[in-house]
C-alpha cells in the first residue's frame, strides 16, 4: 500500500508540475515599454497663440540662457526663438523690437521662393529642368540666343546660371549679362527672382496672389513682399518666420496636410551642384567638407558653421538674419536683427560663436 501510494503521489505531482509549466507558459510576455515620442505641434492658423515648453522641461542647461540672450542683444538682435517640436522654448525681443514688429528677411527669404517653386512643380505648372525663357520668353538677358536657353529654373535655384555677378544684383536685361555656361559656375546673385516671374507667368497670377494662397495662408503667416531697389524683399514678423521654418522642419507638412512636396524638399536641402557642395536650392547646408561664399569664387575647407549640428541647414540673409534647421535635435531657431557686426551677405563669424553659445544651452 505505501508503495501504492508513493507512486500515486509521483504521478500526482507529475501532473501538478505539467499544468503549471502550461499556466506559465500562457502567461503574457513581460511587455516592453512603449517611448510614445511628443507629437510634432503646429499652432492655428487663425490664431497668434502658440504652446510653449520649458527649458526644465528639455532638461537644458537654464544656466545658460541669460549669457545667450545677453550676447544676442549686443550683437544688435532684435528677436531670437528657438521652437522645439514646434513649440516655443525661448522668445525674445531686444533693442527696440516687439513680436508685432516686422523685420525684412533678406536673402533668408529666398528660400521662400524655392518653397513656392517646389509648389508650382507639383501643380505641373513649371518643370525645374526647363529653360527660363519657355516661360517667360526669350531676350530677358543681353547673353546670346544660344547661352540664355542653357539656363534653367533649376540653376536659377541652385545659382549656377552663369551670368555675371559682378554687375550687381539688377535683373535688367542689360543688367545680367553672360559670363559662363549655365551649370559651370557657382556666383551668388540676384537672378534667382526670375524664378518668381516665371511661376506668375505659369499660374496665371501675379507672384504675390500666387505666394499667398498656395503659402503664407495655409500656415498662418504675416508680412509683405516689398520692392527694395531691385531685390523683391519679404517683411514679417519673427513668429510667422519661424512659422516657415516650422514647415520645413515637417517636411512640407502643416498638421496631416502635404504644403510642399517632401521629395522635392529633401532635393532642396541637398547638394544641387557639383561646384559649391554647401548649398541646395538657395538653402544652405552644414556638415560638408568644402563650401563657397557670396562675392568670392574661392572655395573653403571645412564646414560651413563647425560649431552647428552637421544635419543643420539654414536660411541666411544679409545682416545676420536666420532661419536655422537641425533635424536631429527637432530645433527651429529664428534670429532677426542688424548686423551683428559689419555688413555682409549671407554668412559671417557670428553664426558659429552663436551655436557655440546655443550649444552650451541644449546640450
């Protein structure tokens, strides 16, 4: 009997050990937490409020702030923001500026155009490979028959269309003048506005009700394009600035809506040529080993901004107005204002000493 027993007891506890081991086994995996990243935020259209987030919140350096604003303010800034996410992090305004006041972007603003002719691409208004003169005729330059039909939309973007520089920045015809073959010479220069004309003349519609409806009202901006001499300048305030820059940073989305096309954006923000590698269709790109200035046909070592994130890219305008883009770190940054310290084109010193200082703040 105790035998017996004992063999029912194994038996027994066989059994017990087997249903166990199956329960265990149809207990749920230990899940593995789900990082839920912070949606990107777009603020209304309609409206000028827009969230914000804290510094504490980033877990940035507060220490820092104070030395970044106190050396923006004396090197002439009137107004710097740094979205993250799409939300405000750091709003400032300095030496005499308010959040009302418009300031023009200078060239920074040719990066407006790329945007509207990336839209008018899309609408299969205009082809980007196309010759200028297929829209708006022929004759708009003094160069020969033969030399204007080699310039396309696309080295109007890229500045590679070959006409002479050094005449100034007027797009006359007697003003823009051969100097080399389209796409064999990278020269900064005021002709990319024909691109503006271009697009009018495609849509049917001046420049600035073509730029409106199909840009700045889709994502609540401000401001007027406005005749300075030659140059066609945009005014706004520093929110609708960064408003764009918000755009761009989402890859030509506003909120579920596909503004630009993402395609044509990353070629954009690309090298578009293969003589100055640091710069896309009239937006400028960190993170290369050679880049080329305004005025100058030298080509330098290096990175265009050292101290800057190499995924950044910008826009850059005459006296130090930015528009800077970091996609790894999820920054827009905005600075308006005068030169921060002698006069000059697009880049200047002061870029890097500032993402030095910017550099001590986020990271």
């Amino acid at each position: 009997m105790n035998r017996l027993l004992y063999i029912l007891s194994l038996v027994f506890l066989s059994l017990f050990m087997n249903c166990a081991s199956e329960a265990i086994d149809e207990l749920p995996p230990e899940e593995t937490p789900i990082i839920v990243e912070d949606p990107l935020y777009f603020p209304p259209i309609n409206s000028d409020t827009w969230e914000t987030t804290t510094i504490s919140e980033l877990n940035w350096n507060a220490d820092q702030l104070q030395p970044l604003l106190d050396y923006l303010e004396e090197k002439n800034t009137k107004s710097f923001i740094i979205l993250h996410k799409g939300k405000i992090v750091v709003e400032n305004y300095m030496n005499g500026h308010t959040a009302t006041s418009p300031w023009y972007w200078a060239s920074a603003g040719k990066t407006l155009t790329t945007a509207v002719a990336g839209i008018a691409q899309d609408e299969n208004l205009i082809n980007l490979n196309s010759k200028v003169s297929d829209y708006i005729g022929t004759g708009w330059t003094s160069a020969s028959l033969e030399k204007e039909n080699l310039i396309t939309c696309k080295d109007l973007l890229s500045m590679t269309s070959g006409l002479d520089d050094t005449l100034g920045d007027g797009i006359t015809p007697s003003e823009l003048q051969y100097f080399a073959d389209a796409g064999t010479r990278w020269a900064y220069h005021g002709v990319f506005l024909k691109i503006q004309d271009v697009i009018a003349s495609a849509s049917n519609q001046t420049w600035d009700d073509y730029f409106n409806s199909k840009l700045k009202n889709r994502i609540g901006m401000t401001g007027a394009w406005i005749q300075t001499g030659n140059p066609n300048v945009f005014w706004s305030t520093t929110r609708s600035m960064a408003r764009f820059g918000l755009l761009i940073a989402a890859n030509g989305t506003w909120e579920t809506t596909q503004i630009i096309p993402e395609p044509f954006l990353n070629e954009a923000t690309s090298t578009t040529q293969n003589i100055n590698e640091a710069y896309g269709y009239l937006w400028w790109l960190n993170g290369k080993s050679t880049y080329r200035l305004p005025q100058t046909q030298l080509e330098f070592s290096g990175e265009l901004v050292p101290n800057a994130p190499q995924d950044m890219y910008c826009a850059l305008g005459k006296n130090d107005q930015k528009i800077y883009i970091v996609p790894s770190r999820d920054l827009v940054i905005i600075r308006m204002g005068n030169a921060a310290d002698g006069d000059n084109f697009a880049l200047s010193d002061f870029d890097n000493v500032l993402w030095g200082k910017i550099n001590l703040l986020i990271d």
